[in-house]
C-alpha cells in the first residue's frame, strides 16, 4: 500500500461505496416490512405542531395605568413580570414622582428584557419581551411639546 492509499483508508475516504450498499440493504429491509402488515389497519396520523390562534390571542393584554403616587409603580412592574403590556399616562401626578416612576419602570423592563418608549406628553408604553412594538410617534410631536415635556 502506498501513503497516500493509507492515509485514505485511515481517514475514510475510500468507504463511500461500503456506506451505500448499507444504505441499498436497509431500504431492500425496510420494504418488505411495509408489505407484510395488513393494508386495512388504519395508521395514526403524524404529530404537527400546530398553535391555536385564540389561546395566543386570550393571553396577550394591556393595561391602562395612570398612578396617583409612586406606590403604583410597583403594580404596574408585576403587569409586566406576568408579561402584559402597560400604558402609563403620568398626567396626574406630580413631575417628581412621574421621573421616580419612570426610573424604576425602566429597571423593570430592563430586567425582563422589554422596552420602554414615549408615545405621547406624560403617556409612556412598557412591553416586555412577548410584545414587539414598531413604528415611532415622537416624529409626529412638535418639537417644542417634545421639549417641554423632557424630564
């Protein structure tokens, strides 16, 4: 045998035609395994991985929130952690406990992996990470409406 003979074989580069005369005998096995049960016994159908629309659509929620003091936050934060979207208008509450809301809703949603975002004067929507949000409303703001409402 040469090197280049020994180094095939040792790598398995010549047993292509062995592996295909397997491959030939257990179809030739197969075959006549099928034919020997009886046509008339009915085979149970192959599993599919199949969804209900209705059961994704009864999960999926969102909750309108508008907190009165900072102790809501913490309702709002277990909306999330169940997976539930919240839109939180902030109108009615005073600016520092709105910016003190705003920052712990944001550890939240940073901690399960959502997403925080504006989408009007003082209303702010947190989704976690089930929810995905496209589009932006801030392009349709004023500028200076956008401006005043900055915390």
């Amino acid at each position: 045998m040469s090197l280049k003979s020994k180094i095939k074989n040792y790598f398995f580069l010549e047993d292509d035609y062995d592996y295909k005369e397997e491959e030939m005998i257990e179809e030739e096995t197969v075959q006549p395994t099928k034919q020997a049960r009886p046509q008339s016994t009915p085979q149970p159908a192959p599993k599919q991985n199949v969804v209900s629309l209705q059961s994704v659509q009864k999960a999926s929620k969102v909750i309108l929130m508008e907190p009165r003091v900072y102790a809501e936050a913490q309702e709002i934060a277990d909306h999330l952690k169940n997976r539930r979207a919240v839109v939180v208008n902030l109108q009615r509450i005073e600016q520092d406990q709105a910016r003190r809301i705003v920052d712990f809703l944001s550890g939240t949603v940073y901690a399960i992996g959502g997403d925080i975002q504006k989408i009007g004067a003082n209303i702010i929507l947190c989704t976690p990470d089930n929810v995905e949000v496209s589009g932006n409303i801030s392009e349709l703001m004023q500028e200076r409406d956008f401006q005043e409402s900055r915390w």
